[in-house]
C-alpha cells in the first residue's frame, strides 16, 4: 500500500496590515505558487500534497499588506514545469520576477527563454530531505554567470558546515535562503550561524531573512502582542548589522509545513517581525526595496 503524502496546511486567508506602513516598492523576494493543480498539475515526484495557492490569492495578500513587487521561487512539488511561475509573472506589469529549478537537462535555450520571460536566477538545494548535490551546483555555474543569473542555495545547518570551502568558492551572486536555518537555541555563537556572517562580509553573498516561521522554536499560541517567533530576531539583526546592503527579505508565502502544526502565520505579522529586525526606517527601506531592486533588476 503506497503511504499516502503529508499535506501541507493553506495560507491565512485573512493576511493584514502591518503596524508600519511599507515604503513604495516594497518587494517580498521569496514566495511561491502552487497551482491550481487543475491548471498547473503538480510533479509526480512532489513530496507534499500542497493545497492550492494560486497567484490571484498571493496578489490578494499583496494588497493587504503593501507589498508590490516580488519574486517567485520555483516549489518543488511542480518540478521543472514552470508553467504556473511564469504564467504569474506574465500577469503582472513587470512587478514580478522569477527563480527557477534546472538540472543538466535544461537547454540552454530553455534557459535564454525563461530569462527572456522574467526569470532571474537558479535555486539549489543540499539539504537532508530533498534531492540536492554540489555537483548539480558546480555544472550550473558557469551557465548562470552566462546569464546574469544569481545562485539561490537553501541549505541547512549541518550541510553549510560541511560544504563551507565548497561555498565559500562560489564565484558568482549568490542567495543564502532563510539564513541558513539556524537552530535559536543554538545561540548566534553556532557555527554554522558564524559562517553566515562570514559570508555576509563577502560582496558575492546575500543573505535572505525568510522562513522564520521554520526557523523558530517558539509556539506562534505563545503570542501576546501580535509578534510572533521572537527568538529569531537576534539572527536577524545579526545579518542586518553584518550586510545592510544585501540583506533581502521574503515571506515565503504560502508558508506550509510550519513548525507550529495547525497554525500558519499571518504575512502583516511577519512584516510587523522585520520591523523588529530592522527598525532603522532606512534600513527598512533597503531590505524591501534598494537592495532587491539592486540584485533582480527592479526598475
């Protein structure tokens, strides 16, 4: 009998305002979107049943919160099918750009195609539950220097630890997703974490402050003012302090797969978090528009 997949919890449906107003071109750099599968099926190798979330229902958090521009990361659940990313983008007035997945198998054709399209970049993976190696990265990057493209690695802990020379070598722009999952409990003195801000000082590292909601260690029922995963503001300001100008900042809409089973978090409250993180109104501005716009081309 074939174990059914795990299902990945919807968005809020009911995203609010942040307690501070967003400055003009407020950009998220890390959502995704997920169908609807009756439109865009989902890859049969998905390892997740994600209900849909389409980008009707993105734009609609967008409007609620203030954000404007943004970046869609291809989900592993559509695979290399980018229909749904690229059909999202070719409706949105050039307030949308794109990170895809590629393996070997991409032409480069395909590739000249997607960036003609609106895609700006390539993400990896070497993490523990997923498909991922330094191979598929090494053959990648001479390829996306071609482009333009930046390299967008989601990486653990334990794996950016034992590829550090490896990414230390990277030579192009390159995305560290979720500062690098830090462990909270683990303190900023986690070498792991140390090696982020290692990395921060390098002009070809961007770190990006996203996923806090995997990240935390906190309960979001433990919220008594509207503020949740507390425990993750000293990472991030850590990063802020470190590279002010290329820290990026994304909401990873629509969440699924929370620490927290049976809640997701509101995107107006993640905003009201970086407010935490960067309550500097010009460091705000940076992170949402200046240093996004600088790295994927925003006009």
């Amino acid at each position: 009998m074939t174990k059914p997949l795990p299902v990945s919890l919807p968005f809020d449906p009911n995203p609010r305002a942040p307690r501070i107003a967003l400055p003009a071109g407020a950009c998220d750099t890390h959502f995704h979107v997920f169908g609807p599968p009756n439109d865009f099926p989902y890859a049969a190798t998905r390892r997740y049943e994600p209900p849909a979330a389409p980008i009707e229902y993105y734009r609609a958090m967008q409007r609620a919160t203030g954000l404007q521009r943004g970046v869609v990361v291809q989900p592993s659940a559509h695979g290399l099918d980018h229909s749904a990313m690229l059909d999202a983008i070719a409706t949105s007035d050039g307030r949308l750009k794109g990170v895809v997945n590629m393996s070997t198998a991409t032409s480069d054709d395909e590739l000249e195609r997607m960036k003609s399209l609106g895609i700006v970049g390539a993400r990896f993976s070497l993490m523990s539950d997923r498909p991922g190696d330094r191979v598929a990265i090494e053959a990648a990057i001479p390829r996306l220097a071609r482009l333009g493209w930046s390299l967008d690695l989601h990486i653990e802990a334990e794996h950016l630890v034992a590829n550090a020379g490896f990414i230390k070598a990277i030579p192009i722009p390159t995305v560290i997703d979720h500062m690098g999952r830090p462990e909270p409990s683990h303190g900023l003195d986690q070498a792991a974490f140390r090696l982020v801000l290692d990395l921060a000082s390098d002009p070809r590292f961007w770190i990006k402050v996203s996923a806090l909601d995997k990240i935390t260690e906190q309960p979001i029922a433990n919220v008594s003012d509207g503020i949740p995963f507390k425990d993750t503001i000293p990472f991030g300001r850590a990063v802020v302090a470190a590279a002010p100008d290329r820290v990026l900042w994304g909401s990873d809409w629509p969440h699924g797969n929370t620490f927290d089973p049976g809640t997701v978090p509101n995107d107006g409250a993640l905003l009201d978090l970086l407010a935490e993180i960067a309550p500097d109104r010009m460091a705000h501005r940076r992170i949402l528009v200046d240093n996004p716009a600088r790295l994927y081309g925003f006009k």
